[in-house]
C-alpha cells in the first residue's frame, strides 16, 4: 500500500534529523515507529553510541524487512548503515563488504548522488583494510 503523505513527512523528518544538530533520543523518538527505514535510523543511532550488539540486531532485522518488501533504495541504505557498524566494531572486512553492496545497488539503481558517498567511504574503507 501507498504510504499516506503524512507518513512519508514522518519518514523523512526523521531520517533527516539524523544530518542535523537533533540529539540521540530525539532522533530516536522520531523514527521509533517506522518499521524498515526508521529501523535504518535507529540502527545508525545505536552505532554512534558504541551499543553495536543493538545495532547490528536493528540492522538486520532491517535489511531483511527492506529485502521483504524490495525496497532497493532502503537495503542500500542498510548496507551503509551496516558498514558503519562494523567498521566501528572494527571489523573492517565486513564494512567493506557493505560498502560495496551498498555502492552495486545504488549504481543499479542509477542513483549517482548517494553512490558517489559510498564510493568515497568505500575508498576508505579499503585504506584501512
């Protein structure tokens, strides 16, 4: 189903707070409800406060909810998210991984401006593997 137009401004208020100077809880609480994406969110949020085993729950639950529904653009995101916790976990191999899976699909997906991102991080990422 469509998702109405006050669920999409939720969405995106939400996932948008997480660039800007919004503190942890709120962030949090503005995604809470969201099933896939607010997940995304809330998994990025868990990493930077170092509760990676959170994280990677929330993640995974995520990027299998997101691969349910073939919301391509949302797993990419995942992936990313993904990288970022494990490269702070200090698995680097896995961040690649990620990265990489993440960069493939937003090229499938022909999304120029967030691929040029991750190939950066991706850039990265292999330095400090």
């Amino acid at each position: 189903t469509a998702m109405s137009l006050a669920g999409t401004a939720r969405l995106k208020r939400g996932s948008s707070s997480m660039w800007g100077p919004v503190p942890e809880s709120d962030v949090t609480r503005l995604v809470e409800g969201e099933v896939a994406r607010g997940a995304v969110a809330r998994a990025r949020m868990r990493s930077l406060q170092a509760r990676m085993a959170e994280a990677q729950v929330v993640v995974a639950q995520a990027s299998q909810s997101l691969a349910e529904l073939g919301d391509r653009l949302g797993l990419s995101s995942c992936y990313e998210v993904a990288s970022l916790v494990a490269r702070l976990s200090g698995d680097i191999g896995e961040a690649v991984r990620n990265l990489q899976l993440s960069y493939d699909e937003q090229i499938a997906l022909g999304d120029q401006s967030f691929a040029s991102t991750r190939a950066g991080l991706l850039a990265e990422a292999y330095l400090e593997a």
